[in-house]
C-alpha cells in the first residue's frame, strides 16, 4: 500500500511536526511571561523546522499519508508541549486561598517560609479569610497541600504572575 520511502517520509514529518509544534507551546509559555530570549530561541527553532515539514506535505500533495502525518504530529506536539511545559514549571503564580480558618493556614504557610497576607472578609457562611502568596509555579502544589491540610473547604485560586515588583517570595 505505502511503500517504505513513503513510511519513513511521513514518519520525518510526523516527528519534525512534534518537535516545531512543542517548541511553539513552550515559546508561548515564554512570551506570556515575558522571558524574550528563551522565546526568540524557540521561535527560531520552530519556524525552521516548520519550512521543512511544510515543505516536504507540498512538494507532493498527493500522498495523503503525509497530510496525516502532519496533521497527528501538530495534535502530537501539542499535547506533548503542553506536558513539557508542566514539567518545567517556570514562573511564578499568584495564590489566593479563601479560608475560614485564615490565621491557621497563614501560620502554617508561613512556618513552611513563604510570605502571606491575609486580608478578613464575609462569605455566604460567615467570617472568611482571603491569603494573598506570591509563589515559583514548583512549590504550588506544596503551599496547596499544606493549605488543605488545615482547611478542606478551602477555595483556592491560582493564577500566573507575568512581573512582579518586590520579586520572589523568600522561602526557609
């Protein structure tokens, strides 16, 4: 049916896809939080890679195996940019925990060496407290942990941060 030329083809494309189209997730991820030599890199990497897979689908637009190919790899590299990225886990968030037990959790997290402000409010059942932390995206599931720990009920709101001006929170 495909012959192996055909096979190998579409595989060089498939992976080129996967590479450029991992790389243009993890550039997005630099552009919005500012990093513009981290994202200049990856723009030349990916747009590079593009010419050459793209190029390859047109030279012959008759084989339907390499328009499959490059479609799978775009869906492929998302998913797998998307994963990359998590892993890398750069930046930093804005964590808001919504808390009736505020002062608690505050002490808690800032045993734990992270920096808090806690602001009172009223919610639908009463007294709330609302904690403001500043946080690198690799020790937000921690201060999420430690936040449920006291407070399962807890509402917990996590944002990303594209600048701050005092910088990253101090941590023990």
């Amino acid at each position: 049916m495909f012959s192996q030329p055909q096979i190998l083809l579409a595989l060089t494309i498939f992976i080129a896809r996967v590479a450029d189209v991992s790389l243009g997730t993890f550039r997005h991820a630099m552009v919005i939080r500012g990093r513009k030599l981290p994202a200049f890199f990856a723009a030349f990497a990916e747009s590079l890679i593009w010419v050459f897979a793209v190029s390859r689908v047109l030279k012959d637009m008759s084989d339907p195996l390499t328009a499959v190919a490059f479609a799978l790899g775009f869906a492929t590299g998302t998913f797998c940019g998307m994963t990359i990225e998590n892993l890398f886990k750069i930046g930093d968030q804005v964590i808001r925990i919504f808390s009736a037990k505020g002062e608690e959790s505050a002490a808690s997290l800032r045993e734990a060496g992270y920096r808090v402000t806690v602001f009172e409010g009223s919610g639908r059942d009463g007294a709330v407290s609302l904690l403001f932390l500043q946080a690198k995206r690799r020790d937000v599931s921690k201060i999420q942990s430690l936040a449920r720990k006291i407070d399962p009920a807890g509402f917990i709101v996590i944002d990303d941060i594209r600048s701050a001006s005092a910088g990253a929170p101090s941590r023990k």
